[in-house]
C-alpha cells in the first residue's frame, strides 16, 4: 500500500550471549528452567564474544549492592532487602551505588507520588517483572510497567525514564515502558473498532479533558551522558509520543537487544555519538559501537498526522558504529531503517533482517547531499555500506499482531479540504483592496499512532525462531 509522505552479580563469569536474569546474579534467588528460556535471545543470532563490555563487567565485580522494590509489599522507608522492599523505583535509585542491581517486582509504577517520570545520575542495573518472592522473572505473566498516567503531565512533562551523567555499565531488563496511559487521543477521530480512543493528538493541541500529550521519548540518555556499555533487552516499548528509545552514546558499545517496540512515533531506536570530532573541519569521529540485534519493531508512525516526517523502526545516526541484524522491522510509515544522515557507510551493517509493509519501502539511504534513495530488502546487496547480506522482504506469518489495530494501519489514509468562498463580505473586501482571499483548510486521518493495546505486545515475544524477540 502507499501513503502521501517509522539490562552477589556474583555466580562469576556468566555473562555469555544474552544477560542472566537478575536473580542468577544475584547471592541467593534463582529462577526456574522455565523462566530463564522464556524471554532469552537466540545464541545463534547473536556473538557470544561481544555480550558485556569491560565497564559492565567492573561493575559486576565491585558493585555488592543489590535492592529490591515493590509497588504493591514496599515502602520507601524500608531498607530496600528483599524482605523489606522499597515501594518505588526511582527511590531506591536514589539510594543506590554506582552499579547497583535493582530488582524490581511486577506492577505499575508512576514514579514516587505519580510524579510521572524517574531519572538517574548514575549508572544501574534494572531487572524488572519479578513475582512477589523475587524468584521468577517472567514479563508475560507479572510484567513491571513504567506507566504514568494522563494526570501527571499536568506539572511534569519528561521522559519516562531518563539517564542524565554516568552510564558505564547500565543495565534495564524486562521493563515495559507505555506511554498510552499519558498520552492524549482523540475522541472522535481517527476511530478504529476494536482500539481504545481516536488518534494521537500532538503536545500542541490540548484535549477537551485532562492534559496534552508529552512529546518526550519513552527511554531517554541525554546527549552529556559520559559514556560506557549500556545494554538495553528483554524490554517492550509502545505508544512514545517521541522516541521510543533516543540515546547519545559517547564511548563503548550501545546494546539494544531482544526488545519489542510498538506503535512508537518518530523512531523506535535512534541512537547517535556524542564524542567530540578532534580532526578538524568535515571530519567525523567513531564514538562507539551500536548493536541492534533480534528487536520486533512494528508500526512506528510520523511526526505528523499527514505522514510526511520521518516513522523510522531504526534510525542510523552519525558517529557510531552500527551492527543491525536478526530484527523484524515491520509497518514504518516510511522506512524499516533511515541512513540519511551522512554516517559513513563502512559503520553500517544491516544483515539477515526480516523487513515487511515499510510503506516508504524499507531502507532509506542518501549516498551525497539532497539525494534520498528509497530500496527494497531484495536489493540490500547494492547497497555501499560494510555489510548487507541475508535480508529479506515477507510477512511472518507467525507474529501474533492485534488484527484489529494492523486493519487499521493498513488502511490509514489522510485527507485535505479547502473551502474558499470568494463571494463571502470579508473576501470581497480583500478583492477590493487587492489582498490575498482567505479560507479555511481542514484535515482528517483515519488513523494516526493510535494507542496499541500494551498488554498484547507481550504477545510479540518468540514468534519467529532466530528474528525478532526470543
């Protein structure tokens, strides 16, 4: 179809392939077979010999600290054992050491007193959906969601979750981040049977009821982060008003692995350097690795209603090193993956990719200035960046997609109407003058990043064996 414009750590050295949950890292909890199979990536899909930076691994080694929160058993005034949680995440943040691992128990969480957002200076170690007893860790069936609500974006409008200075070593697993809850839709349009609410309204058009959209990124590291391995897995990300994942990466590698993204706007992933260029003018430095491997990316929207402004599932930016395989990227306004900001080409690496239904086709690439080409995974092999081998261009049967939402997706159309009546007093009077006539222009779409149902994106993991999330 076309359109008009998409992380004791102690039981020592585990760290292959994907992380071990956190209670494998920890000095007494374990998880059960079961539950360590459920939400792991594929080893064949994924180098067992790049899984953990150096920083990580220092970390691990000198960090003892390890605290626990539960939204429904803990209090912040507790100590933050496993016998006494503490209540919220951002708190137990606040108290943690550098490199701390935060357990987290299953349930919605606003941040302390629903402010609405959580921010942390430092690096840690999250590993969310966690049962009661912190022994089982299974985002399927007791899924940690950052959540805030509609209200809070009354007085705090950021992201949801934000790292501001250190980084080396940050860890966030099996956490879902939804902004559908504090988004604002539409009442009347862009209605799809079957999808709770109408379209996205932007932050600049505030509802009838309760408070405007907050144009923030779901998952945010500001661009004066210091740098360091951050590795970012077994998470889902759906309805970012903004980005879903927007990162500036200074040093090390950047992992973003075994994730789900869903109904995201902007971009699902953009991750960019921030080292500074030491070689004079027009040169461009490599801050850092970027791995983005085994990610189901699906219906990543424009900026704007009209479709005519990005809706990348990945967007390449420049100065990193970018490895980009074994995903699904499906269902991007325009295209599965953007290349057109100037990133040299032997940085890039897109292979054995499953792309579908990119409406913009699924890689855009701009070889030289003002040139934008728009290609077909079947001709990925022309392509002059380092790798791009195995990708292919079908529908995976497989993935278990809210049909009624896809319907809707498929069908998304957006329209214009002028109404000019040069017989109106003030158009008349204008004639006279020699003005400009005035009239009115409106515009509808049928469907525009409207809210995906969060609870049907756990549906998403281990549809197809080796792509997409495992």
């Amino acid at each position: 179809m076309t359109t008009k414009r998409s992380i004791r750590a102690f039981v020592a050295i585990m760290i292959m392939t994907l992380l071990l949950p956190a209670e494998a890292k920890t000095q007494k909890t374990r998880s059960s077979p079961e539950a360590m199979n459920q939400i792991t990536g594929t080893e064949s899909a994924i180098d067992e010999t790049q899984q953990a930076g150096e920083s990580e691994k220092l970390l691990m080694a000198e960090s003892e600290q390890v605290l626990y929160v539960s939204i429904t058993k803990g209090s912040n005034k507790n100590d933050g054992s496993k016998t006494s949680p503490l209540k919220n995440i951002d708190k137990a943040i606040s108290i943690a050491q550098p490199g701390a691992i935060i357990n987290i128990a299953g349930g919605v969480y606003m941040g302390t007193l629903n402010i609405g957002f959580i921010e942390s200076p430092k690096a840690v170690q999250l590993f969310g959906s966690f049962d009661e007893d912190f022994s089982v860790q299974d985002i399927k069936v007791h899924p940690t969601a950052i959540q805030p609500d509609n209200e809070s974006a009354r007085s705090t409008r950021k992201a949801i979750l934000k790292f501001t200075k250190d980084v080396a070593g940050t860890v966030i697993d099996h956490i879902v981040f939804d902004g559908g809850q504090r988004n604002a839709y539409h009442a009347k349009e862009g209605i799809i049977e079957g999808i709770e609410g109408g379209r996205l309204l932007p932050d600049t058009e505030r509802p009838p009821v309760g408070n405007p959209t907050v144009f923030e990124p779901l998952l945010q590291f500001v661009s004066a982060t210091t740098g360091g391995d951050v590795t970012i897995q077994n998470c889902v990300f759906v309805n970012g008003a903004s980005f879903a994942l927007q990162a500036g990466h200074r040093s090390g590698k950047f992992t973003v692995k075994n994730n789900v993204f869903v109904g995201n706007r902007m971009a699902a992933i953009e991750i960019y350097g921030t080292c500074a260029s030491t070689g004079g003018p027009n040169t461009l430095a490599l801050c850092g690795e970027v791995e983005i491997a085994n990610n189901t990316i699906l219906f990543t929207w424009s900026r704007t209603k009209d479709f005519l402004d990005m809706g990348y599932g990945v967007r390449v930016m420049t100065k990193c090193n970018y490895n980009i395989h074994h995903n699904i990227i499906g269902a991007s306004i325009l295209a599965g993956i953007d290349h057109t900001r100037f990133n040299k080409n032997e940085w890039v690496k897109a292979d054995d990719n499953i792309f579908f239904v990119n409406k913009d086709k699924d890689f855009h690439f701009s070889p030289a200035s003002n040139t934008r080409l728009r290609i077909d995974a079947g001709d990925f092999g022309d392509l002059e960046i380092a790798s791009a081998s195995g990708n292919k261009n079908e529908i995976p049967k497989e993935l278990k997609i809210s049909k009624a939402y896809l319907d809707g997706y498929l069908n998304a159309r957006y329209s214009e109407k002028t109404d000019l009546d040069r017989n109106s007093a003030a158009n008349q009077w204008r004639s006279m003058l020699g003005m400009n006539l005035q009239g009115t222009m409106s515009s509808s779409v049928t469907m525009f990043c409207n809210k995906y149902p969060w609870k049907e994106t756990m549906n998403l993991f281990g549809n197809l064996s080796g792509y997409g999330a495992q």
